[in-house]
C-alpha cells in the first residue's frame, strides 16, 4: 500500500508532526524515528523500506546553520528531483540549500566557521544524506527538509557529543551529570529548550502543508 514516510532522528522532533497527524486528515502517513547519525538513520529507513511502497519520503527535523545569513527558524530544503515535489516545498515556504551530514554535532561558531569554509554547505544535520541514499536507489521520491534552530554564530549550551550514550542517543545521566558540572548553562538549556519547541512546530506545520499539496499535485 502506497504510503508517506517522514523521519525523524528523534522523538522531540518528531512529536508535534505526530500530535498534528492526529488531528488530521492525513491518512496512511507513517512517521519514522531513526535515531542519530547516519548509520542509525540507514538501518531504521533500510528496514522500513522494506515493508513500505511509499511514494514520497521526508526526513525532517533540526540543523544547524552554517551560512550566517540563516536565521533562527529558517526552513530548508535539499535533496529533491521531482518538479512536482519541489514546488510542494517551495509553495509551503522551505528554500533550497545544501546541507552537510555530518558524523559528530556542531557545537561551537568555530567548529561551524570551519566547516562552512571546507564544506561550502548552508547547514549540518547528521541522518539525510544516507535516508536520501537508500530512497534515490529505488527512485522514490524524497527530499530533505529541516529548520535551523541554532545559527551560524551561536555556540550550543553544551557539547552534546560527550553526553551520548553508545546508540547515540542522549543519555540522561551524562546529561544531568553535565548540568551539574555547569549549573550556569541551564537559563541557556532552557532557551534552547523553548526554541527547540516552536521549531519542531513549526516544522510539523510545514511538513504537514508539504504533503497535502504533494497528494493534490497532478503527476507528471
């Protein structure tokens, strides 16, 4: 059966698009949460594909800007062939960019400095370029699609590689061990804690509009 498949690498991304989902009308959408860095996301979207036809994929969720002209909530696209697709992203407000997939997080405006003069790339996010990959090979069509949540020159509160368990996910003893270590950095957790919230909103509200118009596009 002809679906949608949208990936997320994790559940804070991917809940207000699941909550939408809910309360709409968008039937036989599957939402899929890798996990973090790229050989997660390959796993988790190779299994899925397996036993899923779905005419369109998405993997979604937060970057980091690397081009200084970004800001804080920009919406982003990549990755994408089909006219009819890009001009779904387009009419629901994305631009198009190029995105690095990186094996470790940004954390610092130095680190991203550096990899904008190596890399010549817009954004980083870690899971796509594999999702991307796998849906290419069997012609599906698909596209990255993400919203900047830390900019160009802002340092991330913490360095989230040293608080990842061994899957790759945020283990939340490092991360309290963490916090405790640097009690001055929570108002800055928590800002980014608030930001991460309205961006994954405003993602879900974006992703939403992409595949409405997407189902009412005529093909090609």
């Amino acid at each position: 059966m002809s679906s949608v498949l949208i990936c997320f690498a994790v559940s804070s991304e991917a809940t207000p698009f699941k909550r939408l989902l809910k309360a709409s009308h968008l039937n036989d959408v599957q939402v899929l949460v890798t996990g973090m860095g790229r050989e997660n996301a390959s796993r988790a979207a190779a299994a899925a594909l397996a036993s899923l036809t779905p005419n369109l994929v998405l993997t979604c969720g937060f970057a980091g800007g690397l081009n200084p002209e970004l800001r804080a909530g920009c919406l982003l696209w990549a990755g994408a062939s089909d006219p009819r697709l890009i001009n779904c992203l387009t009419l629901a407000g994305a631009r198009e960019a190029k995105f690095l997939c990186a094996d470790q997080v940004a954390t610092t405006a130095s680190e991203k400095a550096r990899l904008r003069q190596t890399h010549s790339a817009d954004a980083v996010e870690m899971e796509s370029a594999a999702i991307l990959q796998l849906c290419h090979a069997q012609r599906i069509p698909c596209a990255t699609l993400r919203i900047v949540l830390d900019e160009a020159g802002e340092d991330l509160p913490l360095d989230f590689e040293k608080v990842m368990g061994p899957g790759r996910e945020i283990s939340p003893v490092k991360l309290a061990v963490a916090v405790v270590m640097a009690p001055g950095k929570i108002p800055a957790l928590i800002q980014l804690g608030r930001r991460s919230s309205a961006a994954a909103m405003k993602l879900a509200e974006t992703i939403a509009a992409v595949v409405k118009a997407w189902r009412g596009a005529p093909p090609t």
